[in-house]
C-alpha cells in the first residue's frame, strides 16, 4: 500500500460552531433539500418548525389564532400565545438545546423537544427575523444564514402577546425552490384537524375545524363510496376516526402530539393491530387481518409526554410508553384498551353501521380468495421474468435503506421505448436513480378490478419493482417519476399511468411519490452558450438573448436527446411536475370524467384544450 504525505495532526481537528454543523449537514436536522416538488422536502420541514412552535402555545392554552404569509420565498408566522421571554429572544434560535420545551410544565405534550428546530431553520436561512411581544414591551433580532446582525433594545408596543417569526430559506441549499400551495394547504389544514378551534389565517383565507378527525376523514374521503357513517372515538389525549370504502389498499393519517407522522410509528401500529383484534372479538370470528383492514379509512392522534422520533423531522414515533417513565403504559396497549372498549360499544350501538362493517370484511374475504390463485401464479412469473428480463435498471439504494440519508433520494423512471430508456439508463446515477422501461402504451385499468394487475405483465412487473403488492410500507422508491415524450401519445401514456396509480395504489399519489418529467422542447445555442428551453416564451427568451441567428433544435422525444445531454435534465436541476389530489377530490369521478366513456362534455373539453395539450393533464391533477 502506498504511503500518503497528508498531514494529520492537531490542525486537522476542527470543532464546528452550531449554524456550521447544521449547514454543513442539513439533512441530519431537516431530511432531504429539494426544491419544493416533493411534500417532503426541507422547505416544508422549515415552516414545520416554526408552526409547530405556535401550535404548542396553543395546545397550552395561548392563543386561538395564528396568521401566516407565505409568497415565493418568504414564510410569516405570527401567533399571539404568550411571547418568548424578553431575555432569551436571541437564545431560543441561536444556541441549541435551549427553549422552553425542556420544562416539562411549560410544555408537557408538546411537538418539539429537543430545541434544534428554530435554530436549523435560522441556520438554512439568508435572512430571519425573530419578534416577540410580551405584557406591553417587544424585542427583536435578527440574523444571515445564523449570524446575529442587529438585536434591539426591549421598547414599549401596543401590541397583542405574542411571537413573529420572518425568514427566507438560503437559494445556496434550496436550489432553484418553490412552495406548492397544495402541499401547504394540506399542512396547515391538518394543524386545524389536530386542533378543533384553532383558527389559522393563511394568506388572507381562514382555516378552522369544529370537529377534528372527523372533518379530516370527510375532507379525504367520497361520501358516496362509504360503506358506513365515520366512526369518531375521543378520549384523553387520544382520537381516532375510521370508515370503510370501496378504494385498494389501506388508507391512514396519523399524528403525535399534533405531529403528521407520514411514515406512522408504534401508535399507527397500535392502531392497526387493535381493530383486527376488536373486530374479531365483537363478532366472535377468526377473521384474517387484510380482510378486515382492506379499503378502510382511519386516522388516529395520540398526545405523548416527551415523545421520541426516529429522526430531526419526526415522521414515524418511535415511543413505546406513553410517559418517558419505562415502567408506564405501552403505547401499544394505551391504543388498544381504548379501541377495544369504545369501537365495541359504538357497533354495539349501532347495528347498521355493524352489519355494513361486516358485509365489507366478507366482501374482502371472498376477493382475497378468487385472487389467491392468480397471484401465486403472477408472483411466479414475476420471479422468473427478473432473471432474464431487462425491464428493471435498478439501482443500488433504495427508500428501505433506512441509515442512509440518500433513501429520500431514490427514484425510478417510468418511461416507454428502448431508445429513451437507454439515454435515461446511460445518464443516470447509479447509486439512486432505476428505469423501467413499459413496451408500449399501458393498458386503460379504468373500471377494472385489482385481478387486473396480476394478469397483466406489464403490470404485474411494475407492481414487483416498487414492491407495493402489500401497501406503500415497503415502497422501494420515494420518486415515481413518469418519463414520457412531450406528444399526444406520451400524454396518453401519462394518462393511462396515472389512471393504474389511482386505481390501485393511490396511497402512492396521496403521499405525494408519483412526478411527471419536464424534459426541454428545444436547445437554443451559439458558440458561446447553449440554453435548454420548456416552452416557448423560454425558446424566445433564449434567442433573444443569444442573438444572431442561434441554431434552433426541436426535441420531438426523448430518444432523441443524446444520453449526455439528458445528463444534464435528471440531475440537480431536474424539473418535474407533482401529481397532486386535491382536498375534495374523488378519485373514481376523476377517473371516470377522463378514462371513462366518451362523455360529450369530455368531448367539448378535449376540443377546446387541444391547443394546448397539457391543459388536459393540469385538469386532471388538479381535480
């Protein structure tokens, strides 16, 4: 082994100052950076955290209102509980592990409790303003990228009690950003969910809920599709909602402490665990645990003393105990005896919605079986196709990947044709990113049943390589991301990709997974520079600014964008397009609107939008 001549020595031990740290390794402290596309990304996480501040004041009794501002790349946030003490204005986001989440009296039930949040979202800012009114005086600080650049004197105001918070996430980590306002609609009504009375004004539009998961599970849900009214329960520091439809799979919200647990944890587990097992002793029968969970609707909030999270962005609890004593109550049974008792009196209560339960989990049974055989069968096939076929590039990482922060980025193209798949296949990075690659257009699954699936190898194969046949648990990709041409037919594609998603695993789009690929329509170059273009005021912005007569090239499909090029389009700077459902959106009437029959108002609207053919896609995703 050849010897080195790199010096180490005490010069080489270098102590980070805390805004370092948190810039040098934001994803430790935020998850994944983005640019705002994916629900996820560390934007979102950063207006989290100042929320999460205000939403603990209220939950202590401060305050009944909360005002945020959010343009492009500014976040306000005004409560009005009681004020960050005077003195420690400055300290409480600028020195990690000081706040007031450490006195459990102040705050016993609280979201964030480590005091890492408001300093990392000061930390990943240009600019951060923090303001706090308290018993007649104010006091302000500000700060770039975590430094202090002026702290004012404590004055007089007029003003209620309270705390403002201003920042600007830093454009040098957050490349090229954006808010969707889809995504921050769903945050913000969620924190409504969580607190019924809590009014919340989002630039100039009021959020309140007066009945809590119940208005949740109605917001998500297509009240013609229920098979039974929403069973609500509420107890002391816990709620749950839950329903049958008719839709594929299992559908949960869950949250902690106010928190929207994405990924679940014990609670979510609990709750799971505890409906199989009190549905079967209400009705005395052995009944399997997907037979009585298939199509249901649930969401669950429990309140923990100090909860613990499995990372900084608290995604999935990972309490057992309900109180940081280990000799308390589990998790597990806390959510168990509570389901057992009120979900058995509520069927007891009420026959009608007992025997719709029981006609939905019989209903489930009988599939299951008419499926078993098929599947045996399709997974048969699926083993012995991954042995030989080339449909799958796979990559080396993937979402399961827990201990490595690069799972947020794993993705897998969608795209059709050899010649496409092969650019994306030759460009992409290894390490994160897989192809598969469709032969052909996708069959139509409109108004097909989940046999479906299993009898069709396209489908059958897709199905296996994102290993959802048993729900989004152990999704192999956080990115979905369809990669077709910019044409009639690649629109179509899209369509009939989406339609599949939908139909069978809308969970995929509901937890915001499934993208679209913008790819340019031209390359507008002169010795000197080279601009890719997405439409065509870009293309014109680009001659423009070119001059002289720049060579004009036209991408009429991906196959035709040489695999270095298309380098450049699925790194860094890669656009796409979230596949996003609306609040009120019900997926069987948008499916039956653009997949269904041609209905003559489908056609008027074809017609008038062919001018421009994404209209159609946009109307889609919006609902």
């Amino acid at each position: 082994m050849e010897s080195t001549n790199v010096q180490y020595d005490e010069s080489s031990i270098r102590s980070l100052d805390w805004k370092e740290h948190i810039r040098l390794r934001p994803g430790m402290y935020i998850g994944k950076l983005g640019d705002g596309s994916s629900v996820d990304d560390g934007i979102y996480v950063l207006v989290k955290e100042v929320v999460d501040n205000s939403i603990d004041e209220h939950m202590m009794g401060n305050g009944k209102t909360i005002e945020i501002k959010i343009s492009e790349h500014r976040v306000e946030v005004r409560d009005y509980g009681r004020g960050i003490p005077l003195g420690k204005v400055v300290d409480c986001v600028s020195k990690i592990n000081t706040g007031g989440k450490y006195d459990s009296g102040a705050f016993q039930k609280s979201v964030g409790l480590n005091g890492v949040g408001t300093k990392a979202v000061n930390a990943l800012s240009s600019h951060f303003k923090v303001q706090s009114f308290r018993d007649g005086k104010t006091k302000s600080a500000e700060f770039n990228q975590g430094a202090l650049l002026n702290e004012s004197a404590e004055g007089p105001t007029s003003q209620r009690n309270g705390t403002h918070v201003a920042f600007e996430p830093d454009g040098t980590i957050f490349k090229n950003f954006r808010y969707i306002p889809q995504y921050l609609d769903n945050m913000i009504w969620n924190y409504c969910y969580l607190n019924a009375g809590l009014t919340i004004n989002f630039n100039g539009q009021k959020y309140f809920s007066q009945n809590g998961l119940l208005d949740l599970l109605k917001s998500k849900s297509d009240a013609e599709s229920l098979r039974y009214p929403i069973i609500h329960l509420k107890g002391d520091d816990i709620e749950l909602a839950m329903t049958h439809g008719n839709q594929y799979g299992e559908e949960y919200y869950s949250f902690v402490n106010g928190q929207y647990t994405t990924q679940g944890g014990t609670h979510l587990a609990a709750f799971r665990e505890a409906v199989v097992k009190a549905v079967r002793e209400h009705f005395g029968k052995d009944y399997a645990p997907e037979d009585i969970r298939s199509s249901i609707i649930g969401a669950i909030a429990i309140r923990v003393q100090e909860p613990v999270f499995e990372s900084q962005t608290k995604t999935k609890l990972g309490s057992n105990t309900i109180t940081p004593d280990p000799n308390s109550t589990t998790v597990r049974t806390f959510v168990n005896d509570f389901v057992k008792e009120r979900l058995d009196n509520f069927l007891h209560m009420n026959p009608e919605s007992r025997d719709a339960l029981k006609k939905r989990i019989e209903q489930s049974e009988r599939e299951r079986k008419e499926l078993a055989g098929i599947k045996k069968l399709a997974n048969d096939r699926a083993k012995k196709a991954n042995l030989h076929n080339k449909k799958l590039r796979d990559c080396r990482l993937h979402l399961t990947d827990l201990k490595s922060e690069q799972r947020y980025e794993t993705t897998l193209f969608i795209t059709e044709g050899d010649s496409a798949s092969g650019s994306i296949t030759k460009s992409r990075d290894i390490q994160t990113q897989a192809v598969f690659s469709l032969r052909g257009k996708p069959l139509n699954s409109f108004g097909l049943t989940k046999k479906i699936v299993y009898e069709n190898e396209e489908f059958n194969l897709l199905q296996h390589a994102l290993d959802v046949e048993n729900g989004v648990e152990n999704l192999r990709f956080n990115r979905i991301i369809i990669a077709t041409d910019a044409d009639v037919d690649g629109m179509h594609i899209r369509l009939l990709l989406m339609t599949f998603f939908l139909q069978f695993f809308p969970d995929l789009v509901r937890n915001g997974h499934l993208f679209v690929l913008e790819t340019p329509l031209f390359r507008v170059r002169n010795k000197k520079e080279t601009i890719y273009c997405y439409s065509e005021e870009e293309k014109q912005a680009a001659i423009d600014k070119l001059g002289s007569k720049p060579e004009i090239t036209r991408f009429k499909g991906l196959g035709e964008i040489s695999p270095e090029e298309f380098g450049k389009f699925i790194g860094e700077d890669m656009r796409v397009e979230p596949v996003i459902l609306q609040k009120e959106t019900s997926i069987q009437k948008l499916l039956s609107y653009f997949m269904g029959k041609n209905t003559p108002e489908r056609q008027r609207f074809i017609i008038d939008n062919l001018k421009v053919e994404k209209n159609v896609e946009e109307l889609a995703l919006a609902g």
